[in-house]
C-alpha cells in the first residue's frame, strides 16, 4: 500500500493503482474522454489533467518534514495526465486547483471549436460527457469566430454502427476496443489536424459481432446504434438490470424499455462474467418479444378447429388430458431457456404425473474466445443440476420421439420448444393429448390440442445458471402481452389442478424450495443472488 495525499487528505492505494482512480476512490471525480478502465490508456484528451507533486528530499535523500510532522511537497510547475500515471509514495494531487481548471476550461474550448451544436437531435443527449463536462468545466462562451470545419456525416460504417465525424473528438476509445477486445483491427485515424476524422480500413466494414460496444464506449455521439437511432430519448427509459439469454455465457445487460417496449439493451459492467462488453447477436436478439405474431391467448383444440378459452378452463383441460395417463406414456420436453424455478415446477409436475421420460432440447450453433458460446441455452447448467436434464443434454430425446412414433407415449408437454425441430415431426399426430407452451407459432403449437402462451426473459423474474456456474438473477422489464402468463405460474397451476394440493403464490418460495432441496443452493434467496450473481459451488 502506497501513501498518496489527495486534496490534501493523505489515503492509501495498492501498487499500481492508475492516479485517475485513486482519485475515483477518494471520492474526486477526474473528468476524462480517452480513459476507459478497460481498454489502454493513450493519454490524449488531456481532460484529465491534475497538479501533481512529489515529497521534497533532504540532503540526506529522505523527505523534508513540515511542521506538522509531514512530508513538505514540492509541486510540478506544469500539470500532469492522470490517465497514464500510477501511485508513487509520497505523490501529491490537486484535482481542483486553479491551474487545473484553467487547463479544464481551455480543453473544452478546443473540443467544442468545431463541435457542431445539434444536441436536440443528438441520440447521445442526456448521456453524453461533453454536454456535462461542458456545463461543469466549460467557460459558457466561445471565441472562436472562423467557420466550423465540416466532416462525413450519417456514415454507415457497419450494418448496425452509424458514424457522424463531425461530433467526433477523436478519442480512440473505438479504435483501441476494435484492437484490444474484439480483435478486429478495422478503425483508424485518417487526414490531419483538425480535418481528422475516424474511418474504416480501406474495403473493410465495422461488421464484428462486438461493433455497438464501440456506441457504447464513445463519450459522444459520433458512433450510434442503427437499431436505436432515433427511437427514444434516453431519459424517457425505465432501466431495469437484468442478464442476456442468448447463450450461456449471460452477460449482465441494461435493459431500456418505456411504455411496455423495449429499445435497447446495453451491457453492464460484471467483471466475473463479461466485463464490460456484450456481443451484437445477445444485444439486439429482444426484437421478437414484441413480434405481431405472439401468442396472447390459451389455445383449446376442438372438433371444428381451435377456440380460445379462458386460463382456468384451458388449465382444466391440459390437468385432464395429462390425468388420463401415468408413467411413461407422458414424455416432457422442457427447454435450456427456462428459468430455474420453472424447470424445477417442470420437474415437480413430472415426479407428480409419474414419468421419467424428460429433458432439454440442446441449441449449438459456432462461438468465438471473446464472449459468445456455442451453447445457445442461457440455463443448461440449471436443467441439470435440477435433474430435468442428463449429463449430456438432449440424451432422452430420442427415447421420447421413439416412444411417440411407436404409440407408447399417449400424451407430451413441449414447455417453450419445438418438438418437430427436436426430431420428433410429424409423428407428433400419434399423440391423443399435446399440451405446449411458447411465445411464438411453431410447428408444434398449431398442433397442440392445449396451447398456453407464457413469457418472454424480459417479462418475468427467475434465475438462471450460467455455462461457468454462475447463479444470476433476472428482473421483469416489460409485462407480457394480451392475455399471455408467468411461465411458473402456469405450471404451479398444472400441478395443483393435477394433484389437487395447495399452490405456492410468490416464485420467492419456488426458490426457497430448490434451496431446501438443491444443496448447491442452501441459504441462498432471489434477493441474495444480487445484480451480480453467486457463483455456485462445482
């Protein structure tokens, strides 16, 4: 630990700690545009220049104390990066002195020399570091009475990044991220002075499954999302934490929903899980939750067709079509992107109806060594170690589709999959009873002789289990559409109507449950996993 005097309070910081956040830690907020804590430190906006000093050293090479029994400072007439600086014993910072405001006060004037002044259409507004670097550090005036120098703007840099120069402060953050994190080493800095611009390499796109990181990262709003740009102000949003289900890697994302829709997601920061970055698939894979096509109402198969029904005649109907069979002649195909609560009711429903015949339905498709897995099931690792699914997920599939083809099984509940797809197709007519639940149409729902519409990953609460064992918690941003339910809810109601015992009425207990039985989950609670989530016991 390293002593460091911070507006005159002496703290202690670790080795190697960066001055800026030191200074973060010490409660004085450096303003900054190049630094990112998770990227290389270029030192180029020079909007995070401090007074720094170093202890004055006797003749005998030892610091010169002053009268109050501290070292004297002695400081450096000219200011100094924080950026790029680490602690040293002994150093000395003013964060707020009169040098460094003046130097605050002369960056910002550079910065806003050819700024245009268009923030009233600015996707960045109400989050943007110059409006707010402006009003703290700025001078409220300018003197700058030459014509703004003109760049590209509405550039479509990639399929899903839109570059405006002219708002750019070139401060590298994009083309380091591209370097560093997604690998992809396709920005860069073109022309000179203040005709400098950002731009792709020359017969290249920002077409890298990471490209709207870069829209995250930058303080301005030169690079903005296609799929958000003039959508929504951005203080209009509810915010809601939650985590992606795209994969199993689950990074921790924002949600940004108003009025019952969402308009974008964003990552967030969770060092154990995806640091700062999300890929572009995860990001903007929320579209179909407000698709024209969702199901909104319980579904019945008749004589004539199919009628809607209310939830409590549908329920009834799928309790007495199930009732009619015991044991292996009832198969369950559950999904990896149910939550943990629902797979364990999934289970409870099975050990109730008196089948083993259960498991998940495994989606591979090809990953990367940066954030995104080959394993689309954002909850693998939950239908495991709640017994809905083997070792090796999709193994009973086959005794599933081999039991309905063949007649053995008289009656099968898909829960949020497509039984086609998973191989059983059109011997899906053998069964006298197909009681599914999903989001959307498929095969297997314009089959179902019970169709019951549940929830979206952002119309609900649960938890899940990521591909590295860790437990994180989703949070409800939207409510489901029209008619549709709770996921959990549904199957609660399936096993009293088929047992007839009390209903639980909080997914809080279902939790409490899990964690009574499943000792990888002893004294753990939905508000105890946290924003962040617990990482499991292997």
């Amino acid at each position: 630990m390293l002593n460091v005097q911070i507006d005159g309070v002496w703290m202690q910081f670790p080795r190697g700690t960066r001055l800026i956040e030191a200074c973060a830690q010490a409660n004085k907020f450096v303003p900054r545009y190049c630094y990112h804590a998770k990227l290389s430190s270029p030192g180029n906006c020079r909007m995070c220049l401090i007074e720094m000093g170093m202890p004055k050293m006797g003749p005998d090479r030892k610091p010169v104390l002053g009268t109050d029994g501290k070292p004297e400072i002695a400081w450096i007439p000219r200011p100094q990066i924080s950026c790029a600086q680490d602690v040293a014993e002994g150093m000395a910072v003013r964060t707020d002195s009169p040098m460094v405001r003046d130097c605050r006060h002369g960056v910002m004037e550079f910065l806003l020399i050819n700024h245009p002044l268009d923030c009233p259409i600015c996707d960045q507004a109400g989050e943007c570091r110059l409006q707010e670097f402006s009003v703290d550090h700025g001078t409220g005036g300018s003197r700058f009475l030459e014509n703004k120098v003109k760049k590209p703007n509405n550039v479509e840099v990639g399929p899903r990044v839109t570059l405006d120069a002219e708002r750019c402060i070139l401060c590298t953050r994009c083309i380091r991220f591209m370097q560093e994190v997604a690998h992809d080493d396709v920005l860069g800095i073109v022309d000179r002075g203040s005709h400098s611009t950002i731009a792709c390499h020359s017969d290249r796109k920002l077409d890298s499954n990471y490209s709207l990181n870069t829209v995250d990262i930058c303080p301005v709003g030169a690079l903005t999302s296609e799929d958000f740009r003039f959508k929504m102000r951005v203080w209009f949003l509810k915010e809601t934490k939650s985590f992606c289900t795209s994969c199993a890697t689950g990074c921790n994302t924002v949600i940004g929903s108003r009025e019952n829709t969402i308009y974008r997601q964003t990552p967030r920061e969770n060092n154990d899980v995806n640091s700062a970055w999300m890929c572009d698939y995860g990001r903007l894979n929320f579209h179909y939750l407000h698709s024209k096509d969702r199901l909104m109402e319980p579904v019945l198969k008749t004589k004539d067709g199919h009628e809607i029904a209310t939830w409590e005649k549908a329920i009834a109907r799928a309790a007495t079509e199930l009732k009619k069979y015991r044991g292996e002649e009832i198969g369950i195909i559950a999904s990896g992107r149910m939550t943990n609560e629902e797979l364990w009711l999934a289970k409870k429903l099975a050990e109730a109806l008196g089948t083993t015949l259960h498991d998940i339905v495994p989606h591979f498709a090809e990953g990367d060594d940066i954030l995104l897995s080959s394993d689309r099931n954002p909850n693998t690792r939950g239908a495991q170690l709640l017994g809905l699914a083997s070792a090796i997920p999709g193994e009973h599939l086959g005794a599933i589709a081999d039991g309905v083809r063949s007649g053995k099984i008289k009656a099968l509940l898909v829960l949020g999959e497509d039984a086609v797809e998973a191989g059983i197709a059109t011997d899906l007519l053998n069964l006298e009873s197909l009681i599914a639940t999903h989001i959307l149409p498929n095969a297997t729902t314009k089959l179902a002789t019970v169709l019951l519409p549940g929830s979206g990953f952002a119309e609900k609460r649960g938890s899940m289990i990521n591909g590295k064992g860790r437990l994180q918690r989703l949070n409800r941003a939207i409510n489901p559409p029209g008619n549709a339910r709770d996921d959990w809810e549904i199957l609660r109601d399936l096993i009293l109507a088929v047992t007839g015992h009390n209903g639980i009425y909080m997914i809080e207990d279902v939790f409490k449950q899990m964690a009574a039985s499943v000792p990888q989950l002893a004294n753990l609670s939905l508000s105890k996993i946290g924003d962040l989530g617990v990482q499991l016991p292997t």
